[in-house]
C-alpha cells in the first residue's frame, strides 16, 4: 500500500473516530437553527399587476415608463406613508434625526415596483401583516391615480385659460371689424353692396343718376373690395372661434370629469402563506455551514496529530 493510501485511510479512521461529535453537532443545529427560524419574524407579500390608461404620450417615454415614474414618485411615497400611518406600523422613533431615511428605506425594502415583458408594471408589498400588504398596495393604485389626476387637472386648467384669453381676443377683433363695416357702411350709406350695385347699373341704363345717388355708386365701387376683405376675415376668425370654443368645451368636460390611469389586471390579494422566512433553507444552509467548519476543523487536526 503506498503512502496516499495509507494516508487516506487515516484520515477517514480519524473521521470515523469523531462521528459522534460530527451526529451532536448535526442535532444541535438542526434544533438550533429551527427555534432560531421561529424566532425570526414572519413576512407575507401581495403582488398586483396593473396596466397604464388614458396617459398621452411624452417625449420618448411609453405610457409604461410614465406610469413607473409617478408610481415611485416622492409625491406617491409620502402619501401612502401619510395615508397608512406607515412610521407608526414601521415603529421608527421619530426623535431621532434620522428617521425619515429609515422610514424611505424601509418603504424601498418592502415596496418593489417594476415593470413585466409585456408592458404592465407589477407591484410586489411585503410585510409582516397579511391585510396590510394588500392594504399598502390598493393605496398606492388609488393614491397614483389621484396624483397623475391632479397633475394633468393643472395642465388642463392653465390650458382652458389660455383657449379662454385667445377667444377673448378673437371675439375683440371681430367686434373691432365689425364696428369698421358698419362705420364704413354708415359713413358712404351702403345698407347692402350687392343688391345696391344691381340696383343702380339697372336704374344708371334709364337714365342717369342725381347726385346723391351718383355718390353712393361711387362709394359702392371704391370701397365693395374693402368691405368684402373686411368680411372674409369676420369669416375666417368666426371659424377659428368655432374651434376654439369646441376645444375650450372639450377642456372644460376633462376638468369636471374623473380618469382612472391605472387598469388593474391582477388585483392585490391577502395572502395566507409567509413567504419569509424559509424554515427549511435556514436549517439546511445551518447544517452546511456546521458540516463545512467541523470538516475543515478535522483536517487541520489531523494534520497537526500527524
């Protein structure tokens, strides 16, 4: 038999020698690491799935990486935190200095928001109450659709007051063209141009015209172009006020009018199974790690007994 034969065999003699030990250590952590496992807290989480809606294209972003930002928003995160009562269920001692950092890191370890392959956002809630996982995840569904509504109501609103200054100052100019065709029309007595002009070339082919009459066949030639230029551009500003005052109404109607932007897909459930901690995996990696450091230990004993 060589020497690595020989020295093989020792080495599982001494392995055996020590197999009694090698069982107690092995019992004592299993019994160990399982009260350890029921010791650690429970925690349970929900997870919903939601879809963007009624969200307008910005820039290059998708109504999907819209909806991501306002859901992990600051504006979103202290609401729910307001809402849910949250530094009181999280018991954060709000004397010390830095209790908003714990409070925003805790919100972060048990709140993940992300997107899926198929262009929806999933919300995953953790926590160590079961009703309150579903709990923080329909506020934070309802509290992003109240703050994208307010947001887009403040866009709307400085919208409608601009459409409202604009046809204000259309109305203006029409009633300023206006006023210049009846000045026009009252200082050359032209009460209407057309059936005027047909009037005096019918009654310029009888015979001529007196005076006055000479003068308003005048006025009627000099300024017929002048007041229908006048009146095409009544035309086309009373057009330009039609579709303002349509968008202005249009405006008016989603202001007064509620949207959700979120259309659940999977709503977010109670769950009745913790998902942490994992009782098996903590005694199994346990029992590993306690094997790994007596092996080692053997080994290096061995070698000093040699």
């Amino acid at each position: 038999m060589n020497s690595t034969s020989l020295e093989f065999t020792s080495l599982i003699k001494f392995l055996l020698e020590k197999r009694k030990i090698l069982f107690i250590l092995i019992t004592t952590t299993a019994i160990v690491s399982t009260i350890i496992s029921y010791l650690i807290p429970s925690k349970y989480k929900t997870i919903a799935v939601v879809y963007p809606i009624h969200l307008s294209p910005y820039s290059e972003e998708s109504q999907t990486e819209q909806l991501l930002q306002y859901l992990n928003s600051v504006a979103v995160r202290d609401a729910v935190i307001k809402k849910m009562n949250l530094l009181h269920h999280y018991r954060i001692d709000t004397t010390k200095p830095d209790y908003k950092s714990l409070l925003n890191y805790l919100y972060r370890e048990n709140i993940s928001i992300s997107p899926t392959l198929y262009e929806s956002i999933e919300l995953e809630v953790r926590d160590k109450k079961p009703e309150m996982t579903k709990s923080i995840a329909e506020c934070i569904i309802q509290t992003a659709d109240s703050v994208i509504l307010s947001l887009k109501k403040k866009i709307i609103t400085e919208e409608y007051r601009n459409y409202q200054k604009e046809i204000y100052l259309i109305q203006s100019r029409i009633d300023s063209i206006n006023n210049l065709i009846v000045s026009v029309k009252n200082e050359f007595n032209i009460l209407d141009a057309k059936y005027q002009s047909r009037y005096l070339s019918k009654k310029l082919s009888n015979g001529k015209l007196n005076p006055e009459t000479q003068k308003i066949a005048e006025a009627i030639k000099n300024e017929k172009e002048h007041l229908h230029v006048l009146k095409e551009e009544v035309r086309v500003q009373l057009k330009s006020l039609n579709n303002l005052i349509i968008e202005k109404n249009r405006l008016e109607v989603d202001m007064k009018g509620d949207l959700n932007f979120t259309q659940v897909i999977s709503p977010p459930y109670v769950p009745d199974k913790k998902y942490f901690p994992v009782r098996w995996l903590i005694v199994t990696l346990s029992e590993l790690a306690v094997i790994s450091i007596f092996f080692i230990y053997l080994l290096s004993a061995h070698k000093i007994k040699k």
